[in-house]
C-alpha cells in the first residue's frame, strides 16, 4: 500500500472540517457556518498558492469552487431571515393593546400651511418699511412659521444618524459591506473611491517584471509571507508597514506596487499629489484621514503613493503654502497612527520616488524600508526582450545576448520603447513609396515577416536612454547613507 502523502492528510482534515461546518448550517447555526466555511476556503487559497503542482493545483480549485458555492447559499438564507424579520417587524403592531379604562390622548392639531393665520394685507397708502439694505421687512410671524414648517419632518423622513467610519458600514443589496461614508462630503468619498482597484483586476504578477530580485525578497517578506504565516510575524517580528521604492524614471516601481496586490490579494489605492489636491480649504486633510481609513475598512490593503516628494518635500521652506504643511503633517500623523490598529487590518504602504534627497526628514523616518531599484543588469534586459518579442517573430540571426549586451545603461521602459521601434520597422520596410491606401491593402501575411537583427540596430541608433549617468551616481551615494533593504 502507497504511503500516505501529505496532501492526503490535508483532505482529510479538510473533509471533517467541511462536515462540521454542514452539521452547524443543518441546525439553523448560520453565523457559525459562515465563519467555518471563511476559515476553510481561506486555509485551501493559501495551500493553493504555495503549492505549485498543477495535479494537486486543479482538484483544490474545484474544491475551492463548491466551497464559494455553498458559502453563497449561506449568505442567501442569512439574507432572507434578514429580510424575513424586518417584514415580522413591519406587520408587527408599534403600540400595545389599549387599556379599555384609559382614555388615549387626543390626536394633535394640523400643522398644515392653511391653519395658519394669514396676515392682514397693509393700507395702501403705508408703504412698507425697509431694511438699510433696501429690502422689505417680512412679519415675524410669517418667518417664525416658516422656519418651523422647515423644522418639522414629514411622516416619510428619518432622522439623521450619525456615521462613524471606523465602525460603521452598510450593506448593498447583494450582502457585502460597503464603506459607510456619511461623516464625510461625497465628493470627497468619491474622489478616494476612484483610486481603488480590487485585486482581481489586477494582472501583473512577479513573473512579468524582469530582475529585482532583491526587492521582490523584501516585499514577499513584507507582505506575503506574513498572510501565510501570522503565527511567525509577531512581536519584534511583526511585518514591515511602510517601504519606500528609490530610483531612475521607467525601473518598475509601479509595476512593483501593482505585482504586490496581486500577489497578496488585497485592495489597491494607488493615489498621487493631483488626487490629493483640493481647491478648498483643508479638504486635503480630510482626504488623507479618508483615504486610510477606507484603507483600514477594505484591510488587508495596500496604499500605493507615486511621486511622494511632491507632497512629502522638505518642510519650513520660504516658498511652502500653508496647506501643503497641512497635509503633510495630517500624511505623518496618520502614518504613524494606523500602526497601533488591529493585526487583522494590515495597511501596507508603498512609495515611490525619482527624488529621494527631496523628502521630509520625519517622513523618510517613517518609511522602514527604504530600497533602491537599480537599472536592469544583464540577465533582467535579456529576460526583458523575451517577454516583449513573446507575441510576434524573431528572425533566427538575432542573439539576444548580444542585444541585452548593447542595452547597457537602459531602464526598462527605454528597453520596452526600443522593442516596440523595432517591430514597427517592418511596417516601415512596407510602407517606403506607398500611398495610405496602398498600406491598407497590404496582405496580412506580409506583415507576419520576422524582426531582424538590423531592425534592433536601427531601434536602438533611433531611441537614447532617458536616465542621466551622473544622476546614477546620486542615487548611490543617498541610499549608501539612508537606504534600509
């Protein structure tokens, strides 16, 4: 008889796990069902992701798919008791039987416009006093009626409540918890809530960015490995809460960001100065309080700033305006407050920088790691190239060592610029003393001919690097002096 596996035991245990969750929701114990079943499908989209044999990949994905199945019958009954005691409610009498000796009170008087007293019309021969603005006095009674007419709400109106946003929310038709908004001016929520990217529309994952490696080791520390293994992350141990990404324009720093929420599951707020940016007077402030505690409700999140120097520069200048210094107190404040919140909702924060020796000193403190993300070596540019060219042909003559080798001192979105110059250059070829609507009645199978190494000549003579060899060494020298990888 096979030894039994590892994987075996696991389904076994899964199994059990499964039958007591279907006994709970058998007798009526649906929140105790709802809180299994979490507690399962989170288990198996773990062991999915660290396992990455594809025999034992599929039949987990088809057990995580009837999982999601019966979790969605749950919440449906949940919702129809839910929906079934507010009509008990609504049908139910409001006041209780009355007492046949007890005369009820008598019904209160109209407060209709036609109750009231309608004054007199004034003499036509007395003209009517006048304000020192020149506007006519209005009878007093007439404003005090007004006013309580405006006071009093209808039958079909509700009292105002109160929201509060760390601890309120609400709960759309289809039973998920929405972001309870209402201390907060619409706009302002709306603004925030446009920044806000799910993971799953996410697609770029490490495998699409080329090199890194170092910072890609940090940031599975940071954030990956403490969703797999919270037991170990505790303490002193506890994960990291802000990094700062530093280096030249088009390394990846974005795509690093996007690749994090991918790879962790969690909601992306990728916000810059112009979301920030209001015309009105400490809407800003507010905006940052918002943006992290939508970061909070929505936790595990990730806030992603690009371009912080432009908010986060060097405080006590003679040209800084007021607001600015607002809002970057109000940033640093709320960077250092969300640290003592709850392990369960982890923020993450990332930044990014081309301008690292502009930032505040109180923010780079905050920042716990502070990485430098270099140009692309030799094997990220060649990797870089593959990736790119993956979609059309590569004439056989063309060595890709020999490409990456003359790429030397490009960023990636130069070495992406280059191949896409050299894949258009067949149009080009195409196109030498045609007219427009010669090109369009080119076949398409003439345009299928493979990119040459002379089309890569021609692409790299035409396109220059965009980073600046002495900003390189600045870079450098600020991370030999703050950098913490």
């Amino acid at each position: 008889m096979a030894p039994e596996t590892k994987s075996d035991t696991m389904f076994d245990t899964l199994a059990k796990r499964v039958d007591g969750m279907r006994t709970q929701w058998r007798k009526g114990n649906l929140a105790s069902a709802l809180e299994l079943i979490d507690a399962i499908i989170r288990d198996v989209q773990l062991n999915t992701m660290l396992d990455t044999t594809a025999a034992r990949r599929d039949p987990r994905k088809q057990f995580l798919t009837m999982l999601e199945t019966e979790r969605r019958q749950i919440n449906t009954e949940v919702n129809s008791k839910k929906n079934d005691r507010v009509d008990a409610q609504r049908n139910s009498p409001s006041d209780p039987p009355a007492d046949p000796d007890v005369w009820s009170p008598p019904p209160p008087r109209p407060t209709s416009a036609h109750s009231k007293r309608i004054p007199e019309p004034a003499p036509k021969n007395v003209k009517p006093t006048t304000t020192t603005k020149g506007r006519a006095s209005v009878s007093s009674t007439t404003n005090q009626a007004a006013k309580k007419k405006a006071r009093t709400p209808s039958s079909n109106e509700q009292p105002p409540t109160d929201g509060d946003p760390d601890k309120g929310s609400s709960e759309n038709p289809e039973g998920k918890s929405e972001f309870d908004g209402s201390a907060y001016d619409s706009e302002l929520v709306r603004a925030i809530e446009s920044t806000m990217t799910r993971s799953s529309a996410q697609n770029t994952s490490w495998d699409s960015i080329a090199g890194l490696h170092d910072a890609k080791q940090l940031l599975t520390e940071t954030v990956i490995l403490p969703a797999l293994i919270p037991h170990f992350f505790k303490g002193i141990r506890r994960p990291w809460r802000a990094v700062c990404m530093v280096g030249p324009p088009g390394t990846g720093k974005t795509m690093m960001a996007k690749a994090v929420s991918y790879e962790c599951k969690t909601t992306f707020f990728c916000v810059s100065c112009g979301d920030l940016a209001s015309k009105w007077r400490g809407d800003a402030e507010k905006m940052v309080k918002l943006l992290f505690e939508m970061a909070r409700f929505h936790a595990p999140s990730t806030i992603f700033i690009d371009e912080i120097d432009t908010i986060g520069s060097q405080r006590g200048g003679a040209n800084e305006h007021e607001a600015s210094r607002r809002l970057k107190a109000q940033l640093l404040v709320e960077m250092d407050g969300f640290a003592g919140e709850d392990s369960d909702k982890r923020v993450l924060i990332l930044a990014a920088t081309n301008f690292p020796w502009n930032l505040d000193e109180a923010l780079r403190r905050r920042f716990e790691k502070r990485i430098y993300i270099p140009l692309p070596d030799q094997a990220a540019r060649r990797s870089l190239v593959e990736q790119c060219m993956k979609e059309v042909n590569v004439a056989d003559d063309v060595d890709l060592n020999v490409i990456a080798e003359k790429l030397d001192g490009y960023s990636g979105a130069d070495i992406v610029n280059v191949c896409r110059t050299a894949a258009i250059m067949i149009l080009r070829r195409l196109s030498v003393g045609r007219r427009t609507i010669e090109i369009a009645m080119i076949p398409k199978e003439e345009f299928d001919q493979p990119i040459s190494a002379d089309d890569f000549e021609q692409a790299i003579r035409t396109t220059s690097s965009s980073v600046n060899r002495e900003s390189l060494a600045k870079y450098e020298e600020w991370i030999n002096e703050f950098g913490s990888v």
